[in-house]
C-alpha cells in the first residue's frame, strides 16, 4: 500500500538530486526572491509609460530578460522541491507562496507587451536592426496583436495566473496526496500498490493474474475520484475557453495551436492519419502478446506485458549510464560529458519515496543545468525513460547557451524530438550489438512496447480522446465524469477493434494524465517521434554530418518555428510522408516481431 514507500527522509540521499546548484540555502532563495521584488519595483519606475522609441524598446527588453533570468530558477526551486514530495507542507507553501508572487509580477510587468504593441511597427523594426537579439520575441508580438486586449484587462487576466494554475495543482495533490492505494491479493499474497507501483512494474507484471488484479484495484480507487477529478478538468478547461474567447479566437485549441505555431492541418493530420493507418499494426502486436502469452481473452490491462519476460535484464542505476552513454556516443564528447554530470553531480532524482510525482520529467532552468525525476525501478523501460529525459537535457544545452531566455524554449510541437531521439538511438544501438534471435526479439519488442506504444499510441489515443473534449468545449458544453468515461472508452475501443477488450476501468485513464492541463501536448509526442525516427535514420547512415546538423537544430531553440526547425534537419513535416513513413517503420517492426517469435518457437 502507498504507506509501505518510504518518505522522502528516509531515501538514499545518492539517489535524489541535488538542488543547491540554484539556491545552497532557504536563506539565499529568499534573499532572491526579495531582490527580484526590488528589481520589479525598480523597472515598474524606469519604464512604465515610458517605452517612446527604438532605444528604449531594446534598453526595457534588456532589462526584461534580466527579471526572467531570476524568477526562473526561483520558480523552478519551488516547482523542483514539491514535484518530490507533494506530502511536505513546507514544499506547499513555497510553491504556493512563489505562484502568487509570480502573478503579481506578471500583473505588474504586463504593460511592456501593450506598451510595446502601441509603437508604430516602424520603430519595432527599427530596434531590431539595432539589436536583432530580440527579433524573434517582437515578432511573435506582433502577431499576437490581433488576439491582444486592453492594457488593463492584460493587467486582470495576469493578476489571476495562480488562480488559472489552480486546477492542475487540485489534479497533483488529490492523485499524489489524498489517493492512498490499499493492497490487493492474489491467492493468499498481498501485494502493495501505488501510482509509482503500478505504472513502473505491475502494469506489466508478467503473472496475469497479478497483472489484471493490480488493474482492478488501481482502477477501483480512481474511480472514488473520478467525479472530483472531472469537475477540477472542467474547471480548466472553462477557463480556456473563456480566454479563448475574449481574445477572438474561434475555438479553444486554435487558441492553443496559436502558441505553437501550428496549422489545423498539421493537429489533425497527426491523430487522424495515426489512429486509421497505426491501428492494423498495433492490434497485429496485441495478438502476438496473447498468442505468446496463451491468454483467452486479451485485455486492455494486458497490453503492457513483456512480450519476452524472461528475457528482460534487471539494470541498476550505474548499469544504466553504461547503455546510454555506448548508445550514445555517436552525439559526440560534448554530449557525453552532460551525461555523465548528471549522474555524478546529481541532476536526476532516481528514488522512490511517497507523494512523488509519478512518470518522469526534464526541467531546465535557463542560466543553469537540467534536472531530472524518474522513479527508478531498475526495468530496461527506466532506461529508455532516462534516455529520453537527457534528450530534453541535451536540447536545452545547447539552445540555452546560444539563445536568450526568450528565444530558446522551442513549440511544443518540436520539443519531444530531442527526447525521443535518444529513445531511438538506444534502440539501434541494442540492436547493432547482437545477432541472437531472442535478444534481437527482445530489443525489438521494447522498441515497440516502450518507445512507440507509449509516444504513438498512448499520447495519441490522449489526444484524440482530448480533441473530442474540445469540440464539446467548443460547443459551449461542459464535461462530467461520465462524459469523459464514455469518450475514452469509444476512442480504446475504435482503435483496437476487436483485438483488445477494453475492460472496465480502461475508460478511467483518463484521469492519469496530467497533460490534459499543459495545452495540446499529448499529440506533440508523436509529431516528435515522427521527426526523431527519420533523424534517427540519417544519424545512422551519414554519422557525425548529421549529428552536426542535428546540433544546429537544437541550438536554435525557439528562434524558428517547427517546420522550419525539423526543414534544418532535411525533413518535411508539411507533407503526411515523414508520419506514413514512421507508421510502416512501426509495422515493419511488428513483422519482425512475428517472424521472430516463429523461428524462435519452431
């Protein structure tokens, strides 16, 4: 049960990070925050009402990077403290404590864009031919101008950013603090549960009935939340429909491609064209796993299960740096190096402890390096994870050491490349390295299993399930718990077809996610892949001409938009023949798959 994990006092120091590299004390990290409050004061008299010509607009952007460049590590301090330890109330404080503090400012700062916007467009270019540093910050700018209000209302809506933050943090503290798990048992064994549990080793227990019976318990107490945890997403996705709407946008999520700058076209063309043409593919692998598993019936709880159980490495925390940096080393010296930082100088947080959040995540605060969460529970999976999340590490490196803090962070639509890129170098590396059958099954397999079913079919499923909440959002509707169930469950069901039966509490997957509460970011996983798999595919042909060209994409962080970043790499995401071709990679491996498990079996 949840109780059974140790908390975050009783872990392994080695195995948490080490956040004194932003703040060595509770006394400097408010020393910061009171000096950011003193430079907020300070620049509110220095240019309000006061930004008249091209000097002065490059003279309050100077300055305004300067502010972010000290409320990002702030921010990421406090964000950083509570993602291990949800439990703690002084993590809850801090993170409560600094949300507010970050509202006001972004209230009080929000005169520089209207500022900014009621300048002749001569005098913007003219400060950009002075100082091109800031380019691309004034551009987005002004393309924002049709969707931009009053002053004041900018000033309201900023004041009330916490407020809008709200919800997901209700989502985090009723899934990470209020749900305690009880155990379950089979037979006459109990066995423990939790979200870290569950979702790192027994979704994929190789006993089925352990498996299925893990399945019904976890599912069995998110239903008890189900009712809260839908009225805290409606709550959100209200509030972004109301914005949506008083900007002028037709709907909410060209609100949202807005942001990332990306067409309809592309959002609709990666959930469409993955859920027809994947689908064959992926129910062609679920049978393989009940015929290699003699299952009667394969269920949607089923469908993380090893395809090869005994062929499944335990690996440690030391183990795992060996893989990742023999797999990638083909990035060059440079990369390496951060790698091994970041195991040395703890940048990741391996332990298990309760009210951690669950899954795993790369912050990177500008002007520092990253930091990464994993539960670790010593699964070949947490090295693909761990891979993918130094991924992130990698692209923010490089875009944070040649960008300024306004320019690096990319679309979301682009940011899952890196990440997954590493995923698929891993993957070829493995199987580079072996001709055995089994091995070769077995890297296969998790080349499926982890990298495309969870960034394909796990995040796309997420978004076509999310796109059908908008279009009821959209309508003017609103949405329940039954609601979301009932679009779930037919978004499971049209894509496995008969080859999976989605069984009760599949529908509540919903509540897993907190993605749901970040914009459209699940379908960006696979738009990511969809770049990273022809990337992967170069790199390996052509080597260190294309990892360098890879490196000019990354440090270009924000300053292009995602087509024109994945164009550098010599790849067109305008087009449907990247995704089509991933898809028939993905079946193609699920070919080999079958033919495998025959010779091996006879």
């Amino acid at each position: 049960m949840e109780a059974s994990m140790p908390n975050r006092e009783d872990v392994n120091i080695e195995e948490t990070w080490d956040l004194n590299d932003l703040f060595s004390t509770e006394e400097v990290y408010e020393e910061s925050i009171e000096h950011l409050k003193e430079l907020v004061t300070q620049f509110i008299k220095n240019y309000k009402n006061k930004i008249t010509n091209s000097q002065s607009v490059i003279q309050v952007m100077t300055d305004y990077a300067k502010i972010y460049e000290i409320i990002v590590p702030i921010g990421n301090y406090s964000n950083l403290s509570l993602s291990v330890d949800q439990t703690s109330e002084q993590a809850q404080m801090r993170a409560n404590k600094f949300s507010q503090l970050a509202g006001k400012i972004k209230s009080q700062l929000s005169f520089v864009n209207s500022e900014l916007l009621n300048l002749p467009i001569e005098t913007l270019k003219e400060a950009i031919i002075i100082n091109p540093e800031f380019k691309v910050y004034l551009e987005k700018l002004v393309k924002k101008q049709t969707y931009q209000l009053s002053p004041e209302t900018e000033r309201v809506l900023a004041a009330f950013s916490s407020v809008f933050n709200a919800p997901y943090e209700l989502y985090e503290v009723t899934k990470l603090v209020d749900m305690n798990f009880p155990s379950f048992k089979v037979g006459k064994e109990k066995h423990s549960l939790s979200y870290v549990s569950f979702e790192g080793e027994l979704e994929s227990e190789v006993d089925t009935e352990i498996r299925r019976a893990a399945f019904t318990a976890f599912s069995k107490k998110l239903s008890e939340y189900q009712h809260t945890t839908a009225k805290t997403y409606d709550m959100h996705l209200q509030q972004e429909k109301i914005e949506s709407d008083i900007r002028g946008f037709d709907n909410v999520i060209e609100s949202l491609l807005f942001e990332q700058e990306v067409d309809r076209s592309m959002y609709d063309r990666q959930i469409d064209l993955i859920t027809s043409e994947l689908a064959p593919h992926m129910r062609k692998y679920a049978k393989l796993l009940q015929k290699v598993h003699g299952l009667e019936r394969m269920t949607f709880a089923d469908l993380k299960m090893p395809l090869d159980p005994n062929y499944e490495p335990k690996v440690t925390i030391e183990e795992s740096k060996n893989y990742i940096d023999a797999a990638l080393k083909v990035m060059g010296k440079d990369y390496l190096e951060m790698i091994d930082q970041s195991y040395s100088e703890r940048w990741i947080d391996f332990a298990q402890n309760k009210g951690k959040s669950t899954g795993a995540f790369c912050a990177s605060p500008y002007g520092n390096h990253s930091y990464i969460l994993i539960s670790w529970t010593g699964s070949m999976e947490d090295v693909f994870v761990l891979a993918h999340e130094l991924g992130h590490a990698g692209h923010f490196k490089y875009a944070n050491s040649h960008q300024n803090i306004f320019n690096a962070d990319a679309s979301m639509y682009f940011i899952e490349a890196p990440s997954t890129m590493n995923e698929m170098l891993v993957a070829n590396h493995l199987l580079e390295n072996s001709r055995d059958p089994k091995f070769k099954r077995w890297v296969i397999s998790s080349i499926v299993a982890r990298t495309y079913y969870h960034n394909f079919v796990t995040h796309l499923l997420e978004a076509a399930y999310q796109r059908e909440v908008y279009n009821i959002i959209d309508a003017g509707g609103s949405v329940s718990a039954t609601v979301l169930n009932e679009i779930k469950r037919k978004v499971l069901e049209d894509f496995w077809g008969d080859a999976v039966e989605i069984n009760e509490g599949a529908e509540l997957t919903w509540m897993r996610q907190p993605h749901y509460y970040m914009g459209l970011y699940p379908y960006t996983y696979s738009a990511g892949l969809t770049i990273s798999t022809a990337m992967s595919k170069r790199v390996l042909n052509e080597g260190e001409n294309a990892v360098a060209e890879w490196k000019e994409v990354l440090k270009a962080g924000g300053t292009k938009p995602p087509k024109e970043l994945a164009q550098m790499a010599g790849i067109d995401i305008t087009t449907d023949q990247p995704l089509k071709e991933t898809i028939a990679y993905i079946g193609s491996l699920i070919d080999e798959l079958v033919e495998l498990t025959k010779e091996i079996e006879g």
